[in-house]
C-alpha cells in the first residue's frame, strides 16, 4: 500500500472527509512520526507495532568490485517490530490464503 493508496482508503471509509482532507491527515501523521524518529523516542502504536531507532557502529566494509577496504560511518536507521496482533493476524491470514490455494 501507498501513501497514495491510504488517502484513497481513508477518503473512502470516511465520507464527512474530502480527498484533501485525508492527504491532509495522512501527512500530518506521517511527519509526526518522523519528527519523533528523529528526535530519537520510539513510537508505539497498539496492536500494530513499534518504531524505534537502532545505532549502528561504523565498521570496514568492502567494495565488491574492486575488492578495496572502505570505512563506513555510524548510523542511526529507523526500526519496525510488529504487535502481536499484526503478527497473528498476518499468520492467519497467510495460513487462509494457503489452504484455499492447495483446496484449489
């Protein structure tokens, strides 16, 4: 799913929303979070899952063509875990989708 796809989903369960409305809402909840991520909280949200920020150390790495050591630098990169919810109902799900595939 898109951005563009969640602002169509949104206009569509909610009438009283315009299209722009939802455009709207999607980005402002969407910064938030990545203002939050970057101020380094975590962001959890029940029954869906948590964003955090992982460090990673700067280490050697190799350039595969040429076979060079190059250093690379530290990093902070954003991560997801899924709840336990989202978990089980992705497995639900799939495991559904797997039985009417092998009944087919």
């Amino acid at each position: 799913m898109t951005r563009s796809d969640l602002v169509e989903e949104l206009a569509a369960r909610f009438s009283q929303l315009t299209h722009r409305d939802a455009e709207f809402a999607v980005k402002a909840i969407l910064d938030a979070m990545n203002d939050a991520l970057v101020r380094g909280h975590r962001i959890e949200i029940r029954g869906f899952g948590s964003f955090s920020i992982n460090h990673r150390p700067p280490r050697i790495g190799r350039n595969p063509r040429s076979g060079e050591s190059v250093a690379i630098p530290e990093k902070r990169v954003p991560h997801f875990k899924p709840g336990k919810a989202l978990r089980e109902a992705v497995d639900q799900r799939t495991a559904q989708m797997q039985a009417k595939t092998k009944a087919s």
